[in-house]
C-alpha cells in the first residue's frame, strides 16, 4: 500500500512538472470548486470594478481615455490572471511554458526558415509604405498596445477553436497496450502493465478524458503554439527593427509621417525612432495574427510541428489512464 501510495504522489509530480496539473485528482477538485459560477462571477466582478476605478482614475489624471483603457484592461488581465495562478493552480501550466519556451529555441531557425519567407515578401511592402508608418504613427502607446491586445485575442480566439481538433485522438478508447507502452518511461511505467491486466477493472471507464483534463491538454497545445508564435513576432520586429535602421533615411521618414522622427535613445541615433518601433511592432503582431491562421490550416506544417506534442501529450494520457487505475485498485 505504502509503495502504491508512492508511486501515485511521484506520479503526480510529474504530471505538475509537465504542466498538466489538472489530471491530479486533489487538484482537480480544488479547480472545480474555484471554477463555481458564483465565486467565479465574484472574482470577474471585483477585477472589472478594480480596473474600471484604476483606468478612469488614470485616464482623468493623463487628460487620455486610452491610456485609462489600456490601465483598466491590464489591471482586469493581472486580476484574473492572479486568481488562475493561485486558485486555478495555473502556475504549474506557467512554469511548464516558461521551460518549454527556453526549449523552444532550437526551433527558431527551422521556424523562420519555413515561414518567414513568404510572409516577408508581403509584410515587406506594407512596412515601405507610406500609410502604414502615418497609422502607425498614430498609435501613441496606449492605442499601440490596444492594438497588440486586441490581435492576440484574435490569434487565440482563433486557437481555442482550432486546437481541439488536434485532441480527437483522445476521444477513443485507449487499447491496453498503447497505455501500457505510453506509460513507459514515466513513474507509472513499472506498474502500468500489471494494473491493466488485472480483469476487473473498467477500461472504457478510466482511459476516457474528463472536461477539465481535456481543458488542461488544449492550454497545453495553446502555450505550444503561443511560444512558436512569440518566437516568430520576436523575429519579424528585430528584422524590421534593423531593415529600418539600415535603409529608411529620418528624412523618408519625414515625408510620411508629417514630423520628423522621435529618436529612442539620442539626436544621434535619430534612425532609430520611434515612428520605427511603433510600425515594427504593429507589423510584427499583425504578422504573429497571420502565422497563427496558417499554422492551424497548413496541413504540413501542423505534421511537422504538431507531431512531437502530440505524442508527449498520448504518453501523459496514457500515465493517467494507470494513475486512475493505481488509485481506483
């Protein structure tokens, strides 16, 4: 008993490790109960009043009602996203995507190569053009990051829809042996075998997926993509960000704009300006928005790149089909 009921406890370290607290019984639970319509209204409520007063006291005191609309959705934002660390135990899924961020970087290079070339050719066009750098221009820092916002939510809208159709192979019955051969290599590996071969126990029952666990593997799928995403915006301002130092002259610039550039840092550096940053960024995001529709369309890419996570994610489902016999025996 005392050994099962190790077995179990290491079984649910690693499921916290790889970021899928939520198939942990006891966490579980927790969510469920902080998951209540009514807490949940409560906790919505209270960071909507809490952003309303900081964005309008912020928004008088700055003469800007946009940038008391960006203060008011960043304080909702933290305020919720607070609550799903702490109560929802999101912080397991956030540590995980923190470390798969940092892993994630070996697929810079073979990302880049395979999407930026088209996407360039197009985005490279609008960032020479004249309209976008004066509507760019006049997305003065609340407005810019408004914008960002509202792209992402797009990109993730997007996502929510999407990734679940990845997931569909989890819908059918686990076979036996794919459990048994899933769960190798975790701490489950040694007595998967032994409990599924046991008569009685109701397989259908155990190898399906419940509402929350479903939920918690398309976080997982949508942090994956998330990253790949980042990385991808990431390149595409740095790209811009030199392109733009090297070849748009302030007095280009001028001509578009109606002013001369704003620098960042010094009267020296004047190639470097802001009116740069605030078109790099814009392109950049717009260009994270169109990367996320064709990574979730393009039937090779989603091969290529969808294979590896899915398979970690069959090998956790696996575990979990002998974490609930371990538990149920």
């Amino acid at each position: 008993m005392a050994t099962r009921d190790a077995t179990a406890a290491e079984a649910e370290r690693w499921f916290v490790s790889h970021g899928l607290p939520w198939f942990v019984d006891d966490v579980r639970d927790d969510v469920r109960r902080g998951l209540g319509r009514q807490r949940l209204v409560l906790v919505v409520l209270l960071a909507a009043v809490t952003g309303a007063a900081a964005g309008a006291a912020v928004g008088w005191w700055q003469r800007d009602v946009g940038t008391g609309l960006t203060v008011a959705s960043q304080v909702l934002i933290v305020g919720l996203a607070l609550y799903a660390l702490t109560t929802l135990r999101a912080w397991a899924i956030a540590r995980w995507a923190a470390r798969r961020t940092l892993g994630s970087l070996g697929l810079l290079f073979p990302l880049v190569t395979r999407a930026l070339p088209l996407l360039l050719l197009f985005i490279t066009f609008l960032f020479i053009n004249a309209e976008v750098w004066q509507v760019s221009a006049t997305l003065d820092g609340s407005v810019m990051w408004l914008t960002v916002l509202m792209f992402s939510g797009i990109a993730v809208g997007f996502l929510m829809v999407r990734l679940p159709e990845e997931l569909e192979v989890f819908d059918r019955e686990l076979d036996p042996s794919r459990v048994v051969a899933g769960a190798r290599g975790t701490p489950l590996g040694p007595v998967a075998e032994a409990l599924l071969a046991e008569d009685a126990v109701d397989r259908r029952l155990e190898t399906r997926l419940g509402g929350l666990q479903k939920v918690n593997l398309v976080l997982v799928l949508l942090i994956t993509q998330a990253v790949q995403v980042l990385l991808l915006s990431v390149s595409v301002f740095v790209f811009f960000l030199v392109f733009g130092v090297l070849a748009m002259d302030p007095s280009v610039v001028q001509s578009w704009v109606g002013h001369p550039p704003d620098p960042v840092l010094s009267a020296q550096t004047a190639r470097l300006s802001r009116e740069l940053v605030q078109v790099s960024v814009f392109l950049a995001a717009f260009s994270g928005l169109y990367f996320t529709v064709y990574a979730v369309t393009d039937e090779l890419y989603r091969k290529q790149f969808f294979t590896t996570i899915v398979r970690e994610l069959e090998r956790a489902v696996s575990a979990r089909a002998a974490y609930r016999l371990l538990k149920q025996d």
